[in-house]
C-alpha cells in the first residue's frame, strides 16, 4: 500500500478533498455567516470604506497586542503618502506573566505607551483576542486565550477603557479604533502597496488560520441599517465545517475542548498539523505499514518541516529507507492537503469580493507556518492559480516588515 492510498483510505489525502466543490460550498457558508447562520462567523468590523485615498496627515499611537508580546510605535504617513514608524517598542502582555485587576490591566496598557503620549494623537489598537465590534470602531472582550490572566477584562470595552487610562498621562482628546490581526494584515498590505487591486485578503496561516476580506454592506444581512459601502469582514474562517473530517482529523479534534469547533483550524493550521500526522504514524504502525516497529513520540510541525528535507528527529526516528519513504510521503500529502484547504478558502474571498479581472486580487499573507512550512506555500500558490486561474482571475502575494502595526496605523483612518 502506498502512503497516498492509506490516506485515501483514512479519507485524509489531498485527493479526498474536491476544490471546485469545496469552493462553491464555501461561498455558499460565507453568504449564511453574513445572515448569522452557518459555521463561519464573519464579523463585521465597522471598518468601512478604507483605502488610500482616505490617508490622511498627524501622528497616531499604534499598539499590537496578541500572545506573550505586547509592542507599539508611532506611526504616520508622509508626504509621498509612505508609511513611517518610529519609537518602535516591545514588552510582555499584560497579564501573560500574572494575573491582574481590570485596573491593573488598562494601567499597565497606558504605562506601556506612556512614551508615545505627548506625541500621539488617535489610538490603533490590534487587540488580538476575541472581541464583540460594535458601529463605534470600539469592542468588548469576549474571553481571552489561556495564556492571559484577567478575567475582569472580560466584557469591558477594550478603546473605551485603554483611552480611560491614559487620561493618567496625557488630556488629549483622542479617539480609538479596535482590530485585529488578519484584519490588520489586510490593512497593512493595502497601506503598504500602491498598486490597484480589485480585491484584499488577509490571510493568516500560522498557530492558527484566519481570513479577513472586503464585502458590500448591502450583502450583510445580520446587520441592520448599515450605510452603503465597503466593510472589513473578519471571517473567523477556521470555525468552517465543510471540509470532511478524516479519521486523524477526528481523533485529533475530539482531543480538544471544544471538540466540534474549529474544524478547519483543526485539520490544517501550524498547531495541529503535527498532530495530524501524528495519528497517521501511529495508524500505519498499527496496520503493519512500517517494515520496522519504530516508538513514535508527538512532534511539532516544525520537525515535520525538518523531516521533508532529510534532517531532523523524524529523519533519525526512521532507519529503514522504505520507512523513511513511506512517512515522508505521509507529509508530503498532508502539508499539500493543508495547502489546498488555504487556497479554497483564500478563493472563495477573492470570488465574492472581485471587483475587476482586469486587476490582480491582493493576497496579504502573514504567518511564520506561511512563511517556513516547507512545500506549503508552493502548493498554495499551485492550487490559487489552478482555482482562480479558472475563474478568470489572477492573484499576487504581498508581504511586508511590521504589517501589524502598518495596518493598525491606516485602520485610524476612519477616525475623524
């Protein structure tokens, strides 16, 4: 039995998984989610209208909090309309390292930006934690990952109580815009490009997986008496459940908290991708595929990475060739699985938000699984221009230094 054949069997090869049908039934779950219904939640952002021709002059404080960093600049755009950070600073989260009040918490938000002050006028703020926006560009904290100790925090509104305590530093009058990072992402290559396009993805593929993309306000359904424009959709794409679920996708997600959430993040981001294969070792153990009976331990993708070059713990766990083969193939499969998944998803948000084949659609990819999983990004591209180059659409990918904070600084844009 080769590797593609026992994957198939398991109903995890990329050649279980049909991109056209797949896609179509993704356009159809987008449109729910903007109805409230489905399994993708695209939420509205209340960022609307923004693009360069909204840049406007005066410096912002702009801040990116996500995980165990906490970091923030000053930001503007200059006269040619370039983007320029100064006074670019790093520290740990607040309450990553111990818990803290709802006071303690915005304290030490304002202590962190206290140098910025004087200097700064309106607040970005990519607060990358799960966030209920409101038409105010303002948000209030659902929950936090684990990491975060402030449970006070949950339910206060983030820009409301971050301007509250600066007022400790500084009496300028400021506004406050809220987002977070795939939108950021987003925001940062249109802020950093000055090239037309007629459509902008932000696609993050790291721990996890996330999209954001630009939709017509007429279309979101679940959102009363919206102006006409253009909105700033986080789509919260790794919550999708259309993709079937193979036998180690399954195994791995029944292992989590919440067993029948994230299914797409499940099967195909940085966190879990290792697992998945995992479990595709220990099945083929099991099924007497290995000529050797080798002790298979969990591993991280990064050793998956490291494997499909011939280096690595995996490439010394494996002695027999035809078992290093064997496993390889395994990897190979499941990362071009991964990848395919990334491209259905990243079409299906050019397809509704394609303004002008005419124009390449943007694709602003972020993520350090994007950037260093060995084959993704190949396979990625291979299966974008297959889906796309269908449709009669073309793509490019941008990149860019800080795009976090790029992005947060042309979000205020919509502040007065």
């Amino acid at each position: 039995m080769t590797a593609k054949q026992f994957l198939m069997a398991h109903n995890q090869s990329t050649h279980n998984i049909d991109c056209n049908a797949m896609l179509n039934d993704y356009l159809q779950q987008m449109k729910m989610g903007l109805s409230g219904q489905g399994s993708i939640p695209m939420i509205p952002t209340y960022l609307t209208d923004i693009d360069r021709s909204k840049i406007k002059g005066g410096k912002r404080i702009l801040i990116d909090a996500g995980g165990t960093n906490f970091r923030s600049a000053l930001g503007y755009f200059d006269e040619e309309g370039n983007v320029v950070l100064e006074k670019l600073q790093k520290t740990i989260m607040p309450a990553s390292d111990r818990y803290l009040t709802k006071e303690e918490f915005y304290a030490q938000i304002a202590s962190n930006i206290d140098y910025l002050a004087e200097e700064g006028d309106n607040v970005g703020f990519c607060f990358s934690y799960q966030v209920d926006m409101d038409r105010d560009v303002d948000g209030v904290v659902v929950n936090f990952s684990k990491e975060v100790k402030a449970p006070q925090v949950v339910g206060t509104r983030v820009g409301k109580e971050t301007l509250l305590a600066l007022k400790a530093h500084s009496d300028k009058n400021r506004g406050i815009v809220i987002l977070n990072d795939t939108v950021a992402t987003l925001l940062g290559g249109m802020a950093s490009s000055k090239k037309q396009y007629s459509a902008y993805v932000g696609y993050i593929y790291g721990t996890g997986t996330n999209l954001c993309y630009i939709e017509d306000t007429a279309n979101i359904a679940k959102v009363a008496n919206l102006p006409q424009g253009k909105m700033l959709i986080n789509t919260e794409s790794g919550n999708y459940n259309g993709f079937a679920q193979g036998d180690f996708d399954k195994i791995v997600a029944n292992a989590t908290a919440n067993p029948n959430g994230g299914l797409l993040e499940k099967m195909s981001s940085g966190k879990y991708l290792s697992d998945v294969i995992y479990q595709a070792f220990v099945q083929a153990q099991r099924e007497g595929l290995f000529v050797e009976n080798v002790e298979i331990a969990p591993f991280v993708t990064r050793d998956v990475s490291d494997f499909v070059v011939g280096k690595g713990v995996l490439n010394d766990l494996f002695t027999n060739q035809a078992d290093k083969q064997f496993a390889m193939d395994i990897c190979v499969d499941l990362i071009d699985r991964a990848a395919k998944i990334g491209a259905i998803i990243n079409s299906g948000a050019v397809v509704a938000s394609c303004t002008d084949k005419a124009l390449p659609a943007a694709i602003v990819a972020e993520g350090t699984t994007f950037n260093k999983l060995v084959g993704f990004r190949s396979n990625f591209e291979k299966y974008l221009t297959q889906i796309l180059g269908e449709r009669g659409i073309s793509y490019e990918i941008i990149q860019g230094e800080e795009l976090n904070l790029v992005g947060t600084l042309m979000a205020t844009m919509v502040l007065n």
